[in-house]
C-alpha cells in the first residue's frame, strides 16, 4: 500500500516521503480501515517535527523504521481483527489512532489498522473529508466544552484561537450549548467566526482581549499567545481558564512553558485553571457524529490535500494560520503500480 513514513524528525518536505510498504493487519479488538480522509493535527506536526523536543523523550523515531505518521481518520471497514471487532465490512467509519506516545499511528495511508473502541460510524449524509477533519479537532472541543466546564445558557465563554480546527468547532458547540461566545481571530476570519455562531469576534491583529473590561465564565484558549496569569484577569468570579496549546515557537518546550505557568496558576489558587483531553473514544466520537448528522455543527475545511501532498499539509498547518481543519484525500492520490 501507498504510506508517508517518516525515519527522523525534521520539516515535514525533507523527513516524510511516499513509499510503498506492506499493508497492516488488525490484531484482536482491531478493525483494517480502507482510509478515504485524514487530516493535520498538532500531535502530527510535533511526531514530525520532533518539536518541543521534550516530547521526543515519548517514544523515538529511529532510521529505518519506516514509521507512519497520521491520527484522524475517515474510511470504509475493509477487514475485521479475530474477534472483538464489531464492524461490518464496508461500514463508513472514522476514528482516531492517536496515542499519547506520539510514535504509533499510521492514518496517512491507504490502509490503517484501528481499535474498533475508537471508531463509530459516519452518519448519512457526511463526507469521508467533514468526517476526517472531526476527529480529534471535534473531540477535543466536545471535550472542553461539554466535559471539562458544562456550557450552558447564561455564560460567556471566550475561545481564543477562534478560527482554527479546535476553535471553530468549540464556537459552535458554545453557541449551540446557549453560551454568549465571543471568538478571538485575525481579520481575514472575523466573518466566518461570526456565521459559525460567535456573538462577539475581537480581532488580534487591533484588540488585545487580556486588556479588555469584558470578562468570561469560561476562557478556552487555544493559542496562549498571552501569559495565563495575564489571560486569567478576564475571567469573572468563578471562572475557568482552559490552557490549550503546545504553543507554535520551536525550542525545547515551546509552548508546554506556557502549560506549566498554567498549571502553576491553578495549583497556588490563583485560578481556576483545567486541562481538557482529547477522549476519541466510541461515545465521544458518536457524540460528534449525532452533532454533524443533526446540523449542530459543521467541519470547517481550509485545504485538502492528496496523500502524496502530505508533507505541504503538514508545513501549512505548521503555519499556524490554517482556517479551520486540514485535511488529506487518500482517494485523489495517483495509484503507483
Ligand atoms: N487537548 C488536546 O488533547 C488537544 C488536541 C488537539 C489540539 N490541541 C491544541 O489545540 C491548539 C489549537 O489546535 P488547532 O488545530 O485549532 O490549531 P490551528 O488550527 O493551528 O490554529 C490555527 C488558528 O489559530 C489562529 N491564530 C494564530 N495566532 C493567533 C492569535 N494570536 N490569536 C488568535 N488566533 C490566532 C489562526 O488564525 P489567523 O490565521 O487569523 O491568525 C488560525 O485560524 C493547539 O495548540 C493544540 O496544541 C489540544
């Protein structure tokens, strides 16, 4: 089969190349998908890049070893492991191989063994490519919205970050959850923060929102581009701060300094400050699916790219100015012989 391996960390134009290599077989509990869609995802570029390199500690990549990069994917169940695996052939599925390891993976691939626990099925209606660029970008925002604070009617919830996979997913489920939101982005995107549901859109290129007199039951902050000790000041009484980024500058830790002030700020009290996963498991993933069949909420789509394309994908995301979600065609990919 057709893959993008990877055999040391580096940009994503020198280090990942097109290959063709043997296609894997699910285990017990696992289900073979035929990929149709993946997409770009932060833990993607980092496995990648090996960008903070703290994170390299997780799980090294080693010369030779031909690894496969990709966690979201969107296909069609092309073959059951021996037992376990409750799918039937030819269901349209999507799922997540993301481990926390950062070395294991393998959707950016015309085949991808997954735990059948981490997929559900696509609902009629939605495309292979809506369903990819989901995955971890729709969990991650159900997760933080839903779980780590309950949204509900009557609170004001800021996400910073409003435009990219995560924030335009999480201004839509605010919204829908009866939240006032108010969507933090650059200009060029101000519009379609608005239509995704924001009542309010501070533009970061003239408005610092850390300054502001507004303050927020919930902050979800994508991009800490502010100290949180700064961005913590607008939270109301009560209020949460949701650090969520490894940040976009290169370096050691990157953005995880950020993270740990974070987490500093919440353990001496200073605020109320929780981490939020990115739990893309069968119920989670079926909570989305329900939510993209029903309309609620839609994949915002910059760019997809063919497989053999991956590696610009990854450099755009790498841009941290993507619009919304990233997204890999395996379908649209020439077929080697
Ligand atoms: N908790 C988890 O398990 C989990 C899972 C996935 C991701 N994450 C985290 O979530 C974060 C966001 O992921 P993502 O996929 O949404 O990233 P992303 O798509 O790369 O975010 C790009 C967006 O960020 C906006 N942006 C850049 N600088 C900004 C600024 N100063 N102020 C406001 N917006 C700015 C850009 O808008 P402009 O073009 O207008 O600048 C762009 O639309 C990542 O840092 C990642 O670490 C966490």
């Amino acid at each position: 089969m057709r893959a993008i391996v990877q055999d040391r960390y580096g940009p994503p134009g020198e280090v990942l190349a097109l290959k063709e290599i043997d296609r894997p077989a699910p285990g017990p509990g696992e289900v073979l998908v035929r990929v149709r869609a993946s997409s770009v995802n932060t833990p993607d570029w980092i496995a990648i890049t090996g960008v903070p390199y703290v994170l390299r500690f997780q799980g090294r990549v080693r010369s030779g070893s031909n690894v496969v990069r990709g966690t979201d994917v969107a296909g069609v169940v092309e073959e059951l492991g021996p037992e376990g695996a409750d799918r039937g052939i030819g269901d349209r599925v999507f799922g997540s191989l993301w481990t926390s390891t950062f070395v294991t993976a393998g959707a950016f691939a015309e085949f991808a063994v997954v735990p059948a626990e981490r997929l559900a099925p696509i609902p009629a209606g939605v495309g292979f490519e809506e369903a990819a660029a989901s995955v971890m970008s729709g969990v991650t925002a159900l997760c933080a919205m839903r779980d780590t604070v309950q949204v509900h009617e009557g609170m004001k919830v800021l996400v910073n970050g409003a435009s990219g996979g995560v924030g335009t997913f999480a201004v839509q489920l605010a919204a829908h959850f009866g939240a006032e939101v108010t969507g933090v982005c650059g200009t060029a995107n101000a519009a379609m923060v608005r239509d995704l549901g924001a009542h309010h859109v501070i533009d970061y290129t003239r408005t610092d929102f850390t300054k502001g007199s507004e303050r927020y039951d919930v902050v979800l902050d994508n991009v800490l581009n502010h100290p949180p000790r700064r961005t913590a000041r607008v939270l109301a009484p009560g209020g949460v701060l949701i650090p969520n980024s490894v940040g976009n500058s290169g370096g050691l830790l990157a953005g995880l300094g950020r993270m740990a002030s974070a987490r500093m700020l919440g353990s001496l009290g200073r605020a109320d400050v929780r981490f939020s996963p990115s739990e893309a498991n069968r119920e989670n993933l079926t909570a989305v699916s329900e939510l993209l069949a029903s309309g609620v909420i839609k994949a915002v789509i910059d760019r997809v790219y063919p497989l053999q394309e991956t590696a610009q994908a990854v450099a755009h995301m790498l841009g941290h100015h993507a619009r919304g979600n990233i997204v890999i065609s395996v379908a649209k990919g020439p077929r080697t012989p």
